[in-house]
C-alpha cells in the first residue's frame, strides 16, 4: 500500500531541509530519490513538480514544493509536535520568510558572483548581502532560536542555510548552530542523507 506521505529528494539538495522536518514532526514517511539530469525533469516527476525541482512532497492528495511551504505545511499537518507556535507567530512566519525571501536571495547571488550596484540596492528585496546577514546574526543575538526562546519549524529553514555553510560566519551563529545540531532529528535526517551520499559515490564507483 502507498504511503501516505512521500518525500522526492535528492541528497545533494535543498530536499535536506524537508527530510529535517520530516524528522522533526516524527511521521512515517516514503523516500523516492530523483537523480538530477534526465529524472528531475521527467514527465512522471514534472505531474509533481512542474519547475522539476527537488524537494517535494505529497500528503494524501496535497502536493507542496518549496522548502518554506514544506516547513509551514508540516507544522501545521502534525500540530502534536509543536513546531507551530500558538504564541509570536509574527516572528514566526517574519523569519521563515525572511529565509525564503532575503537568504535565499542574497546567498544565491553571492554564491554565482553578482554584486548588486550600490545605486540599484533600493530594487533588491535584501538590499545588501552584509545587511541580511547582520539583520539575521540580529536576530539570533536576541533569542535561543530564530522566532523566540523555543524552536519552531523557521529554524528547521534558516538553520540550514547556516548548517551547509552557504553564509559567511557571524559570532552569533555559533551557541545557536551547535543547539540545533544536538537534536536527534537533526542528527536522524542528516545521518540518512550522508548515507545515500555514500552509496550513490559507491554506486558510481563500482559501474
């Protein structure tokens, strides 16, 4: 019988932040790996996926894409686990979007070489790639996690954009990175993408 909940995903992908969540909320899940090349934009994934993009997930007849909406979706799928607060839900979604929006944007930006011109800085949405990180190192300075002192689905998000690296060091990421690697869904998820990480370079090696 079919699971009622699927994760497609690729380990060498943003479809780490939805396997991070999915451990989070604790519900039993199906994993279907999409290779990136030919598979991702195949017409049976295109039916999930149209941007034949990766992560995606499909729960019971619903179909979410986009790591924000994933986060969002699943906390208030699997409410038991308390990743969507009932209090300050401002800051809440404030920060997950903020992920899905300003990191997102400037991180990308910075990662391919762009620059945006000091003169043009009003028409980007982060304005500068210094100001988003120090409004987010901001941010962190304040509380335990991103949204207040407990820890919600947004810092599933904006923890991973720390977690893999993309973002230059700020002093503040440091307690608030090293909390969220101690927690056993963290560790579950990241240890099941390294493993499918490894058996795909076996994989490769021995063909």
């Amino acid at each position: 019988m079919p699971a009622n909940l699927v994760l497609y995903t690729n380990p060498q992908s943003r479809g780490r932040i939805a396997r991070w969540m999915l451990e989070e909320v604790g519900a039993s899940y199906e994993t279907i790996l999409i290779e990136y090349g030919e598979p991702m934009k195949s017409p049976a994934y295109l039916k999930v996926n149209p941007m034949g993009k990766v992560p995606a997930i499909v729960h019971g007849s619903s179909v979410v894409t986009e790591c924000a909406a994933i986060c969002l979706y699943l906390a208030d799928a699997f409410p038991a686990a308390g990743l969507a607060p009932n209090t300050n839900r401002a800051a809440y979604y404030r920060w997950m979007l903020f992920a899905a929006g300003p990191i997102e944007a400037a991180a990308t930006n910075r990662t391919l070489g762009f620059e945006v011109p000091a003169d043009k800085e009003s028409m980007v949405g982060y304005g500068t790639y210094d100001r988003m990180l120090d409004t987010l190192a901001g941010a962190l300075s304040r509380h335990r996690y991103i949204a207040s002192d407990a820890f919600t689905a947004a810092d599933v998000y904006v923890g991973s954009f720390l977690d893999y690296g993309f973002l230059e060091h700020r002093p503040a990421f440091d307690d608030y990175l090293l909390r969220l690697r101690e927690r056993d869904a963290f560790k579950r998820a990241k240890a099941i993408d390294d493993a499918l990480v490894q058996q795909s370079a076996e994989n490769q090696e021995a063909s």
